[in-house]
C-alpha cells in the first residue's frame, strides 16, 4: 500500500467527538514509551504526524489522521501510566473503553508491546480484556532491533505463551520498528487486506 496523503482530522475527548463512521478505522494502543507515536509516523511516513514527546503519557485524548482520503489511524492514549491525575485518567480511560467497544467502523486494534521486555502484567491484562470483549486485535511487538534477536524472540514466545495458558489466545502477531525502519510493509499489508474485505 502506498501512502499518498496523511493529515490529521481531529482530537477527541470522547465517543460523540470522533469523527463520523464513514471510513475505516484501525486503532494503535499501547502502554506508555512504547514507541506509539514513532510507529504512526513510520506508517504515514510523515515525521511529524504524530507528536513523538520524551514525557510517556502525553498522549491524552483520542487523535484521528486520515489516510489516502479513505481510511483512519487513531492514536488512542496509551495505559499504565500514573502521573497525570486520577480523574483524569479515570476519564480518558472511559473514553477509550466506549471507543473500542462501540466505534462500528473499527476494523482492528493494534495492541503494541515493548518486545525488549519480558512479558507485562499490564500488557497481558490488556490484551486479555480484548479478547474477552471480542474486539479483533493484532499484537504488534516494538523495538525489535533495540535487543539482540533471540531476546525479542524469546519476549515473544513467553507473551503468547502467558496468553495461551490464561485464556487459550493465540493471536495474529507482527513485528516492527520504527527507527529501524522495519515491519511498516507487513502492517499496512494487514490495513490494505482488511479495507479490502470490508
């Protein structure tokens, strides 16, 4: 898929502030630093699309960049991190929470883990609780080529090793990097086939 066109639409606090339904939409969540914001810009090839920021957590309300004028990424606010306030957190929680669940346009998340660490509890709760709502979601583990090869290799097989003996998932998983310059053909192989079948 060639990408000719990646503007951003809007920011959004809530469900009734997104942007109508009319195109499909393909939703990027992960925890706090785990290169999120890197990966959009990798796929729109546009360095600054999404704002890439030294502080995890800026992230706070649901961000809409329309692509080739007929689909959606979403940059949705990253979990697990606890310095903004409760309430705050508490709301845009919600907000993700009622976006995942009820955007009817929603084709896949992309749940992304940090493939340089051992598998998270907050990771695996996460992707535990997609599974269980029935969302379709695609695992995609960052950062590969930050830790040699068989440490990424083995994060990955320890992640979908936990997800099979909690809840018997094994989901369909990609790789990526965004400094590296790696996976971006794959993941927009995966966006292109699905606007294909919608």
């Amino acid at each position: 898929m060639n990408i000719s066109s990646a503007i951003f639409d809007r920011s959004a606090l809530d469900l009734d502030s997104c942007p109508d339904e009319s195109l499909p939409e393909f939703a990027f969540i992960g925890r706090s630093n785990v290169g999120k914001s890197s990966l959009l810009n990798f796929l729109a090839g546009k360095r600054d699309l999404a704002l890439v920021s030294r502080t995890p957590g800026l992230t706070k309300l649901i961000s809409f960049y329309t692509m080739n004028g007929s689909w959606r990424l979403v940059d949705l606010p990253g979990y697990g991190y606890a310095q903004a306030a409760r309430h705050a957190q508490v709301r845009f929680n919600e907000a993700v929470n009622n976006y995942l669940q009820n955007r009817a346009n929603l084709h896949y998340v992309f749940a992304l883990i940090d493939s340089g660490l051992p598998p998270q509890p907050i990771d695996v709760e996460f992707v535990e609780w997609l599974a269980s709502t029935g969302i379709p979601f695609i695992l995609v583990f960052t950062k590969i080529d930050k830790v040699a090869a068989a440490k990424v290799q083995a994060h990955i097989a320890a992640f979908k090793a936990r997800l099979f003996e909690t809840c018997g998932l094994a989901p369909t998983s990609l790789t990526c990097s965004a400094t590296g310059r790696l996976g971006r053909a794959e993941l927009l192989s995966v966006i292109e086939e699905a606007i294909a079948k919608a």
